[in-house]
C-alpha cells in the first residue's frame, strides 16, 4: 500500500471538517427527545443533511443513503488507503449472516441486507450459495466459510453471529496493521477490546462457561485474551479489575456497581460506546492527516446510530428520560 504523508490529505482534512458543522449534535437530539411530537422530532433531522428533504416514513433508507454518501465522498477525496473499506466490513458481515442464515429458513429477506458494505448484497447471496468467498480479506472470508458450515452442522444461527462477529473484527485490525496508522491502530484495538468487554460481562450473566467466552473473544486488542479468559473463571470481581487496570476502566467504572448487582446492563452499554468516542477525541488537536478522516467516518456512525436510537425511540412512545438515558456521547 502505498505510504501517505500527512499533506496528502489538507484537501480531504478541510472538507471533512467543513462537513462535521453539518452533523447533528448532542444539543440537537436532545431537542428530539424534548419534542412534543415524532414528527416534531423528525424535523431536527430533516432539516439536517443526514434526512435532508427525507419524509419521516422513509428515515431509515434516508440514514443508511447519508453514511453510503459519506464512505463514497471520502473515496473521491481521499482515495486508495483502504479506509473506507475497513469501516465497511461490518456490513459486509452483516450481509454474510443475513445469507446464511436466509437458506435456512423461509420468507424474503432482501430488506435486511445493507447496502453500506464492500460487496453487493447480491454477491453475497451469490457466494454464499456457491460455497465460495471472493473480494474479501481473509479472516472475514475463512469465518463466512466456517459460519455457514457450523449452521449447516448444527443449527446453531448463534454460532454465525460469533464467527462472524469475530472476523469482522480480525478483518478490521489486518486492514489498519496495513494502513499502518497509529491513531487508527489504536481506535481498532479499542473497539476489539470493548468488544471482548462486552463478551465476558453478557457471558457471565447468561452463565456460560469460560470454553464458550473462548470461542468469542477476538485477537487484536490491547488487553491479553489470556487475562480475560482466566479473569472469567474467577467471577464478576475479577473481570470488573481486569476492566479497571485497562485505558477504558475510567469510563466504565460508573457501572460497576450495576454489574455487580445484576441490574440492567443498559448503562454499561452506553459507557461502552461512549468510551470508544473517547478515543477519538485527541484528533481534535490534529489540523490534518488521516486522523481526522477515521473520526469523520466514526462520528457518522455515531451520528447514524443515535438518530435511530432517538426515532425508534419516540415512534415507539418511549419516555423522554428513557431515551436521554439510551443516547451515547457524539464526537460532534
């Protein structure tokens, strides 16, 4: 791949920074939450470029359209570094579950697939189908394989979901290891590690052994597999040390107690997501590079999730209060 000097990027830098005083801030979807109708709500992003124009019935396509025109712009401006490619592979396996999972059982699920991922949706099918993956990097291709050979052997539609799960991740660190930034090393560990987090708490509260957590926990993060594992065995203490002792354990601590109680885990979600927009806060300080074009990418999704969060949320009748208390952080 070839090697990019930060200057390469003062135009893509620039733009993206002009295109973030568009997004839809904290400030903003708490004027969501706060309005007295849906379409009251929906207004706010209407009037913003994420639905611009947008009817409310059609906010879903509006929202999946908008982060599509952001992969794509930053392909135009910035193109053959491979990172809009990394962000897109979560959909990719995305599109890899839906498939396998779509031979074994009935009903038309072409309204699930995303069209976010590097793939079309039809060559998903298409590969799934001839037992064969193309245009893919290897840990997502060899755990699509595998996926769809553990359902055909078992059953076990959960099992998909890991393997999956698991290669999107190992894809994602391959692809940053070859990019070769540092800032985006580190945003990929982060999301590795909070992933694994997430494993050993949900794990441990449904009660599976330490052979099933094994089988989820992904490689390529800062914190050792190995600590997490044997943290696992000894029980909730233990697990919530190993979180304390790692870069995220001051974002996460306010759940702790939560945790150990068994309450809801719903705080403990949020404070998950919230510590990986702490990552990205220190590219603020950086006036351009890359860096500043993985938090765009970053803070789109952001972006993209909590509007769905806030409009599931209000179409559903859910409380105000509810709803703040389910918003994570946004980086812009």
């Amino acid at each position: 791949m070839k090697a990019y000097r930060d200057t390469d990027y003062l135009h893509a830098t620039a733009r993206v920074r002009a295109l973030e005083n568009g997004m839809v801030t904290r400030r903003d979807f708490q004027k969501m939450i706060d309005a007295k109708t849906v379409e009251e709500a929906y207004k706010v992003l209407s009037d913003a470029p994420i639905c611009h124009g947008a009817p409310m019935q059609d906010y879903e396509q509006a929202l999946e359209q908008n982060l599509l025109d952001a992969y794509q712009l930053l392909d135009r401006i910035a193109p053959g570094n491979g990172l809009t490619e990394l962000f897109r592979y979560q959909y990719d396996g995305h599109n890899f579950k839906t498939a396998i999972k779509a031979r074994r059982a009935a009903g038309d699920v072409t309204g699930v697939y995303s069209n976010l991922g590097n793939l079309p949706a039809k060559a998903v099918a298409a590969q799934v189908e001839s037992g064969r993956t193309e245009g893919l990097p290897a840990p997502l291709a060899e755990a699509a394989l595998e996926a769809a050979d553990t359902l055909a052997k078992t059953g076990d539609p959960q099992a998909v979901d890991i393997l999956l799960d698991r290669g999107i991740l190992a894809a994602m660190a391959q692809k940053a290891g070859e990019i070769g930034n540092p800032f985006l090393n580190k945003y990929v560990e982060a999301q590795v590690d909070i992933a694994n987090i997430r494993a050993a708490v949900r794990l441990k509260r449904m009660g599976k052994n330490a052979f099933f957590l094994a089988k989820v926990l992904a490689p390529g993060g800062r914190i050792p597999l190995s600590a997490v594992t044997e943290a696992y065995t000894k029980g909730y203490d233990a697990i919530l040390a190993v979180i304390s002792s790692s870069p995220y354990g001051k974002y996460l601590e306010p759940a702790f107690d939560s945790i150990r109680a068994k309450e809801s885990l719903s705080l403990f979600e949020k404070l998950c997501d919230n510590a990986l927009v702490a990552v990205l806060d220190e590219v603020r300080r950086i006036p351009f590079g890359i860096e500043p074009l993985i938090a765009y990418l970053a803070a789109k999704e952001g972006e993209t999730k909590a509007a769905r969060i806030v409009m599931a949320s209000k179409l559903a009748g859910v409380p105000p209060q509810q709803i703040t208390e389910r918003l994570r952080d946004t980086y812009a």
